[in-house]
C-alpha cells in the first residue's frame, strides 16, 4: 500500500471546533430522547395489546411505549381465548406481563361456572401470568344480564380464593355496591383487589379504600368533564395509587381524539395526577411505579 500524505486531512481543534462538537452532540442527544420528557421506568398496569388496533402492529406499540419511558405493560386478559393471546405476546416480549379473567362483557358465552374456571386455570399457572381479572360486574349495558354476570365473578372469586397468591383486578362500572358486596361474600382480603379505571364518586373511593383495595385510573381522568373523578382521586393514599391506559380505549388529554389508545400515553395520566398532587413527575412515577411492583409482584 502506497502511503499518501494528501489523503491525511488535518483536523485543526479551535474553541469553534469544540463549541460546535458539544452543539452537535445536544442536538442529537435531544433528537434520541425526544420520545419521552423524563428518564423514567413508567408501568402500565392495564392495557390490551391483543386487541384490534394494537395486535396486529404490536412490535411498534410496544417500541413507541419503550421510547417514552414506558418500559413495562401489562396486558389484561379478558376471554380465555384472550388470555391465551396475551401470554404468547408475554413469553415474546420480557417487558410484557399477562392476565387471565373473564371480562363481565363475555358472561354470557360462558355459562357453566366450571368450564370457565378450568378453562382459566391453566393459563393462570403461567408464570408470566400476574394476576387474575379483570372480573366483575357491568351495569352500563342491559347485556349479558346481571345473573350471568355475576355467576361468572362469583366462580372467578372462588378460583382466586383457591389461588392466594395472585391478585384480582376488578371491572367495575356503575355497580360499586353489588361488586364490594360480593367481594365480601368471597371472604378474600381486600388489598388483594385493584378497582381498575376507576370512574366512580368519592363516596365510592371511600368503600373501596375501606376494604383495603388499591385504586387505579386512566386517561379518562384528564378529560375537562371528568372533574369529579379528579376530585375523588385526591382521596386516596399515594400507597394505594397505580395508574394505566386501558388503551385501546380513552385515550388521554391531549390525545383525546387519537385512536386507538396506546400504553405510551400512560405517560399523561402520570404528569395529570403528579401536578395535582404537587408532586414531580419522576416522584410520582417512582411511588406509583413502586406499588405496581408490589402489588403484582413484578420481577
Ligand atoms: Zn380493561
């Protein structure tokens, strides 16, 4: 090889060279980390990757998720056809963590009590299984009808029983009473239970708070109309806090209108409920990150 010396380009290193080096490296600093604000390890309790919208283009989902500071997810299951979606995405993804329940919607396929529960318990030995639910009962829709509602919470409340280690994450809308009713007939301790995308009053907060449960809401709380539901989420103990999407449903303020939901946009339920409490985000995410761990026992 023949050397050259006019192929040697001389790098002259001014107080300008510098200067535009540091420049650039912020730039691009800024450009890799213009997906999330904050550093931060953030959790989405409850969200459905295996739905229409987000499962047929999941690898991204999660991607996006990852890039905004969301590192973690947990999909909930919802039919045992459902849950079976989300362990396979678990067992593709380390940062995907499953559920398996019946969704009150979905009552009315599963008439026999005992083909649900073992249809569920299998999939419930899973270990990227974390929790069972989301259960519970509906009054929103006139169907399925409330009996086969609750036929199926009360055989998942008896299988949750038998199974004391997971925790319940419950569905409960515009039948707080019933639900806490039920949960009381199970004999099952309550901070075992999270009521999921809590849109209740803060009379209801108070009766979920008293038997111990945890509490978690969604972007619905940063909707303008949802002032209420701001107010009664100052009822409860840091301690008792998670947050989540539900995505693909509701997304948050200022995506409001974006469909579908995505676990990334969790990200906007933190820095709501932070600012209403006074708190940073980072503090925030820590503490509600935190009982996420602890109460689903996230490795
Ligand atoms: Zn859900």
């Amino acid at each position: 090889m023949v050397f050259r010396a006019d192929l040697i380009r001389v790098y002259p290193c001014s107080f300008a060279d510098i200067f535009f080096a540091l420049l650039r490296d912020l730039l691009a600093f800024a450009v890799i980390s213009s997906g999330s604000r904050y550093h931060l390890d953030m959790i989405d309790t409850h969200c459905h990757l295996t739905y229409d919208g987000l499962h047929e283009r999941v690898d991204t989902v999660i991607a996006d998720a990852v890039s905004a500071g969301v590192d973690r997810m947990i999909t909930v299951g919802t039919t045992p056809v459902d849950v079976r979606k989300a362990v396979a995405l678990s067992r593709r993804f380390d940062n995907i963590y499953a559920t398996a329940g019946l969704h009150p919607h979905y009552a009315g396929d599963w008439p026999s009590p005992t083909l649900l529960t073992d249809a569920l318990r299998d999939l419930l030995a899973d270990p990227k299984v974390v929790a069972i639910g989301e259960m519970g009962l509906d009054k929103h829709y006139p169907d399925p009808p409330m009996k086969m509602q609750r036929a199926a919470f009360a055989a998942q409340l008896d299988l949750a029983n038998e199974l004391s280690s997971l925790p319940i994450i419950i569905h409960n809308r515009e039948a707080t009473d019933d639900t806490l009713a039920m949960i009381a007939d199970a004999d099952i301790p309550g901070d075992r239970f999270v009521f999921h995308c809590f849109t209740g009053t803060p009379d209801e907060i108070d009766m979920i708070l008293a038997i111990g449960a945890m509490v978690s809401f969604t972007g619905i709380i940063t909707f303008k109309n949802a002032a209420a539901i701001a107010e009664a989420s100052d009822r409860v103990p840091l301690d008792k806090l998670m947050i989540e999407t539900d995505s693909p449903y509701l997304a948050p303020e200022p995506h409001r209108k974006v469909r579908p939901n995505e676990p990334k946009y969790v990200v906007h339920v933190a820095e709501f409920l932070a600012k209403r409490r006074g708190m940073t985000v980072d503090e925030f995410t820590t503490t509600v990150d935190a009982n996420a761990e602890r109460f689903f026992n996230l490795k």
